[in-house]
C-alpha cells in the first residue's frame, strides 16, 4: 500500500455529491466527495455513516435538529437516522462507509451512485 494524497484526490472530483474511492479499511470504504447544495433526506437502515469536512463547511439536517461541521471537525450519523447534508458553499468531505453503502441510502434519485469508482 502507497500513501494517498488526498489534495490530490480532490482535484480529481468534477462533480458535486459524486463520492470516490481513495481507500478500503477490512470491510469499509473510504471515500471523498466535493458537496455543494442540498441533498437528499434518507437514511441508512444498517449503516452508520461518518463524515469528517477536510475544507468547508457541512450542514447535517436531522428531522429534529441541525449540526454544522468545519473543517476539522466530523460526525457519524447512526443507522436508522433519516438526515441531510447541505453546503452553501463547495465542501469537500471524507467519509467512512461500509462497502456496498448507497449514497442516498433508503431512496433512489438522479444523485445516487451504485458503484462509486476508485480515484
């Protein structure tokens, strides 16, 4: 395994909530994505769901609640927890996600991915 550059990852990404493999942990994903706008309500129904802003800032609306991430900072949404995640400007977030994780979880729109490539 060789060291991953991940400002240079970043600018591979051409386009907003297209998440990318940069890396795999035993039986997980890591993956990063450049975020700008809304995205979709859903939830993961066996997944937890990490998300840590490498440059930005990320809004995670909950039904009940709102939390906003900086840079530096993450989160982990639990399984079952319907969210989402909003940013007013480009963000550019890492996320930690079992394989085979959807993006949009439970619901399927024009933002979801099936099989996020490696980068």
């Amino acid at each position: 395994m060789s060291k991953v550059n991940i400002k240079d990852k970043f600018k591979l990404i051409k386009n907003y909530w297209d998440p990318k493999i940069i890396g795999e942990v035993n039986d997980m994903h890591v993956k990063i994505a450049k975020v700008k706008g809304e995205f979709d309500w859903h939830l993961h129904e066996n997944e937890d769901e990490m998300f840590l802003v490498i440059e930005g800032e990320l809004l995670l609306k909950y039904r009940d609640r709102e939390e906003v991430l900086q840079k530096g900072e993450m989160a982990i949404v639990p399984k079952g927890v319907e969210h989402k995640p909003v940013a007013e400007q480009e963000t550019q977030i890492l996320m930690i996600e079992q394989k085979g994780t959807l993006n949009t979880g439970n619901v399927k729109s024009e933002k979801t991915v099936d099989d996020p490539e490696w980068i």
